[in-house]
C-alpha cells in the first residue's frame, strides 16, 4: 500500500482482483461442515465465525472481517474438504486485500514495523539470542 | 452479532439459506434457559451439518443458539457403564475419553469428528452400526430440556420419543446421561456381490450373525468411483475375528468407505437422500433408481439407502418419494425432515407431530417451521 491507512486506486483494484481470486477458489465448496473437525481454532472457540466454513462464508460474500485473521493456515481444513477446497490459499488472499484496503490489524502493522525497525517482532533492541542469525539481529 | 457475520449461522449443509434475529452461544445450561426465556423464537444449531435445512433460522425471526460451547463430560460411572455429556460435545471427543476406560458409544456415523450429542439425539441419528445397536436413542438413560418458559426438566426413556428424533421442535437437549458398551476389537469384509436379489440374501443371512455389526451397501457406479470392480459391494464388520481384514486392512477398508461422500460430492451428487425401506422392496427399488442413472450407497442392514442427486437428477425425487411410500417405506431415516421433506410428510404423521409439538412447545418456540 502506498501511503499509510489511505489505499490508493490502484490498492484498491488489486483488493479486488484479490478476492475474485477468493470467490473462484471457494466456489467449489459446499458448506458440509466436515472442514471443522480438524481446525484447531475452531475446537478451541467453539464458534462457526471461526471455523474454516464461517470463513468461506463470509469471503464468498466478499465480507472482509478481522476474523480471517483467527486462523493458522494449518490446512487442516483442506486435508478433511471432499472437494480439496483451498481455504488456506483464499485466506490468505484476503488477508492481503484487507492490509491493501486499510484494514489490516494494527497488531500486524506494529509487528511488521519493529521487525523492519528492530528486526525482531517484539520492538526490542537487544533481543537475546541469537536463534535467527546475525543478520537478523536487533539493530537501531 | 454483527449482521456480517450471521450470515455464517443462516446456513448449513443443505441448500437453505435462511436469515436469523440473532445467534446466541451460551457456554452454561444456566445461559441457555435465560436465553429461552426471553426469545420468542429459537433455531437450535449443533454441528449445522444437517443435510434437510433443519437449523436453517427462517424470516429474520428466529435466534439461533449455537450449542456448541455446552460440551462438558462428566459423571462417568464405571459400574453402571453410563456417562453425562453436555449437548455440544463432539461424538469423537466422547470416543476418544471413552477409549481410555475401554468402553464406546456404539452409534457411529460417517461425520462422527464434527456431529454433536445434541444433534445426534434430535435427529435420532442410526448410523453404520445400527443393525447391531439400533438408533442413538436405544442408547440414552435420560436426557434434560428446556422448554419454552427456560424451564429444566429430566425426561427418562418413556419420554424419550418427545424429544430424540422430534428435529429440535419440542424442546431444547442440554444434557444426556448416555449408557456405553465396551470397546470392540473389529474386523470387516468386502463382499462382491454379482446381483441384488443375491444382496438380499447375504443381508438377510449377516443379519442372523450377532457378531455382524454394519452391512453397508455400494452400487456399481459407486464402486467403480471407489476404484473397485464395477460391481455391488457389502462392507460388513465383525465384532469377533471373523471379518478377513483385520488390523490395518481393516482400518484401510473403512478409511475406503468413508470416502463414499468426497466421491459423490466430487461428481456433482451434492443431494443425497435417506429412505428407509424393509429389505424385500430393496430389489424394486434399486431396479429403480439404476434405471435413472442414481448411484445409491448405505446402510442395506437397516434398510437405509443414500440415492445421490445431482441438480440434473432432482426432478426425480418427488416419484421416489412416491415409491417409497408406495412400497411401505419412510422418506427419511437419518438426516430427518426439516425444511427440505415438509412436503413428503404424510398427513396422520403431521398430525400426531402436531400434537406432541402442542403437547411440549405450547408457546410455539422450537424451530418453528420445520418438520410439520
């Protein structure tokens, strides 16, 4: 995205390229909720919303919530879909055209910005360990 | 709720598209009569894997309570081999706590990772195994439910019949005390079998076996899709070692079986239906549906067949219906009646369900539209 928080036209056009991309890959789907049993978000919420059904749902309406963020890309889901639906792929999609349109999560935003900052997630500067190499290190 | 994300509870495995009031999940039994209390209409939703439009809400009317978060397991009693579940608890979930004290519930369907307790005893669900065990309801010791007022009630088994197989329109099940069966050391067999009148046979043979726990039944097309001969097939499971697959030859087999669904959903047959006949119409009936081209499966050992539609085929329901009606049979045997059979209902059962609903639901509350 060009400028912070205000999407351009051409962000925008890209969104939605994005979630026709979303729509064509969930239109296969046919809501049998199978994709549920697997889905370790949804065993521990216990809540359509979040199960990788709610998702489809939700993005085949072209709704973008932060609730396609509640999700691990595990592709449990795929593994149980009788259609191999790729809901990890279009979640991911959507993701991306939601942070295109301005309405990514600020938890994200702040995590991208300390690790181009600091080059750790946590906004740190001396973050001990050295588990991702030198390079990767926090700097300032 | 935000409207958005209610459209997520408007739907379920059928085709109906409904619109909800509201969606609801309470997490306590508590909750759940405060909520009963104040709404004026309720959808009651399990897993939502209903196959009929059963949990569908209707008109912006209805609130849909999620039963989901009500899914304790608790009271195991060891002696009496019986176990309390909250309705929400997931039928794999029960097996899985059950198998470390070497017992089961013997009712075993093909979603049994997804499917609720609550669900299964409104739907009165058979399953595979239901020529050894029968349906979900032979299985229960009690079950409580709140009526329309919040109101909870225990109802012991010559009650029972109000509440399992009634679709959610008498009242809602919380909690259920289920008895349990040890856990079983199975083996199975796949049966080729050359013609349907030798299929009658073998069942009516298999059936006198004690040890014979499932008869499934495949077609030729379904067979075929299966990468088997193209000829009728019987998976039948042993509850001793009579079955030639043991082991993992046996856990293949039913892995095999299971993936019936993904094929007939794969080639288009996304409505499958769930007739329940006696097993000598099972001849004039299958002669039937190969004649239209319908690849059917099921539980032959119980007389349950699942015809799969595609959207082509479905001008053919309503003359099955007719036949099965014709030959004795009942338009639905497991997946229920829901939004989707209303019509199919014959009129004395209309009757007798509008009673027991009047009997039960005086304020007309439950799932209000389904069923009658």
């Amino acid at each position: 995205m060009g400028e912070k928080d205000k999407p351009t036209e051409q962000d925008k056009i890209e969104a939605d390229n994005l979630m026709e991309e979303v729509a064509e890959i969930l239109e296969l789907c046919i809501k049998c909720g199978r994709c549920k049993s697997l889905c370790p978000v949804f065993r521990v919420l216990r809540e359509e919303t979040v199960s990788p059904r709610g998702k489809v749902i939700i993005l085949s309406d072209k709704i973008l919530d932060k609730v396609i963020f509640e999700c691990t890309l595990c592709k449990g889901c795929e593994q149980k879909c009788p259609l191999n639906v790729k809901v990890c792929d279009a979640i991911l999609k959507a993701r991306e055209a939601m942070v295109l349109r301005g309405k990514g999560l600020k938890s994200n935003e702040e995590m991208v910005g300390n690790v181009r900052k600091w080059g750790n997630v946590f906004g740190e500067r001396n973050v001990k360990g050295d588990c991702f190499g030198d390079e990767f290190k926090g700097g300032g | 709720m935000k409207k958005d994300l209610m459209k997520v509870y408007e739907i379920d495995a059928s085709r109906f598209k409904g619109s909800a009031l509201d969606v609801v999940h309470p997490a306590t039994i508590m909750e759940v009569r405060s909520v009963v209390a104040r709404a004026k209409r309720i959808v009651l939703r399990g897993a939502g894997t209903g196959l009929a439009g059963g949990c569908v809400p209707l008109n912006g009317l209805d609130v849909v309570l999620d039963m989901s978060k009500i899914n304790q397991i608790g009271n195991f009693n060891s002696e009496r081999r019986t176990v309390e579940v909250e309705a929400g608890v997931i039928l794999d979930d029960l097996q899985s706590y059950l198998a470390k004290k070497n017992l089961e519930f013997p009712v075993n369907l093909l979603n049994n990772n997804v499917c609720t307790i609550g669900g299964m005893i409104a739907m009165d669900i058979a399953g595979s195994r239901a020529v050894k065990y029968g349906k979900t309801s032979n299985w229960i010791k009690w079950v409580d439910v709140v009526d329309g007022y919040g109101n909870l009630h225990r109802k012991g088994v010559t009650e029972l019949s109000d509440y399992a197989g009634m679709e959610g329109i008498t009242g809602v099940i919380v909690k259920a005390c289920l008895k349990l069966s040890p856990l079983k050391k199975r083996t199975a067999s796949l049966i080729k079998v050359e013609s349907l009148e030798e299929v009658v046979l073998i069942v009516r043979n298999l059936k006198r076996n004690p040890a014979v726990s499932m008869i499934d039944f495949l077609d030729k097309k379904i067979s075929k899709g299966l990468e088997l001969t193209k000829d009728y097939y019987l998976i039948v499971e042993y509850e001793d070692g009579s079955g030639l697959l043991k082991g993992k030859e046996y856990e293949d087999l039913m892995e095999m079986s299971d993936k019936v669904y993904s094929f007939v959903v794969n080639k288009g047959y996304t409505r499958i239906e769930d007739f329940r006949i006696m097993i000598d119409k099972f001849v004039k009936l299958m002669g039937w549906l190969e004649g239209v081209g319908i690849p059917t499966f099921g539980h032959i050992g119980i007389g349950i067949l699942h015809p799969c539609f595609g959207r082509d085929d479905e001008k053919f329901i309503p003359e099955m219906m007719k036949l099965v009606k014709r030959l004795g049979g009942q338009i639905s045997g497991e997946y229920g009646v829901g939004i989707l059979k209303i019509k199919f209902v014959e009129e004395g059962d209309k009757r007798i369900l509008i009673n027991v609903k009047k009997r039960t639901d005086s304020l007309n509350k439950f799932n209000v539209g389904k069923m009658i």
